[in-house]
C-alpha cells in the first residue's frame, strides 16, 4: 500500500482497508467530492478534511499518511477481512482493541491540533 505522495497513499488506503472507490471514501468520510482528487501531485490536504478523515479512519496512521514514514503502529491489532465484512466483530471490538483505539485516537488528535497550529493546511512536507 506504499505510494509515493499523500494522494496516492490516501487512494490505496480506501482501496486497501474498505474496499471502497475514492467517491464512496470522501462520502463515508464526510468530505466533499472531489476532495482527494483536488490534492495536487506533492500537495496537502485542508486541516478540516484531514480530521474528518482521521475521525472516520482511526487505524490510519498520520504520520505514514502525510509523510510516507510508517510509524509505531505495526502493534496495532490487524484485522485480515475487509471492514464491511466484520460488521458482527466491530460491534463487539475486545478490551485490547478498545485501548489501542483510544490511544491512537489521542494521539491522531494530538498531531491535528499540531498541525493546525501551523496553518489552515497539511502539505506532505510535513516532517516529523
């Protein structure tokens, strides 16, 4: 799922983690269409679309989002099957999972409120 520039990460990820198109990503992520493909080729993405993205997809890891880096994350719990066909599981997610999620929750919120800090918009020259 590597790619070279926050666009393509971000295509892959939908793709890889649901199965899903980028229409159908932007809308479950309550982004406008057309969102994704309005990122330029090396460009960012608005502070406001990034956290509407982080809040629907807490597993998706910032920093590799924005800057190709992969981080600690390799602990997280992996799930093999496509979310939508775990909906029973996800509904009855284990106390581990539940832990994890809150951490990288606060986390992810943490680095948002950084990167807000530093104006209205997240390029992929973010560094870490």
């Amino acid at each position: 799922m590597e790619g070279n520039d926050l666009k393509t990460r971000l295509v892959a990820y939908a793709r890889e983690r649901f199965d899903y198109g980028q229409n159908k990503f932007e809308e479950y992520c309550g982004i406008s269409r057309g969102t994704i493909n309005a990122i330029p080729d090396g460009g960012g993405i608005s502070t406001k679309s990034l956290t509407k993205i982080a809040l629907a997809c807490p597993d998706l890891d910032l920093r590799w989002l924005l800057t190709g880096e992969r981080t600690q994350l390799e602990e997280m719990p992996v799930r093999t099957e496509k979310v939508a066909d775990s909906a029973p599981e996800v509904a009855n997610p284990s106390a581990d999972e539940v832990a994890f999620y809150r951490r990288l929750i606060e986390s992810q919120q943490r680095t948002i409120e950084l990167l807000a800090g530093k104006g209205g918009s997240v390029s992929q020259s973010v560094q870490k």
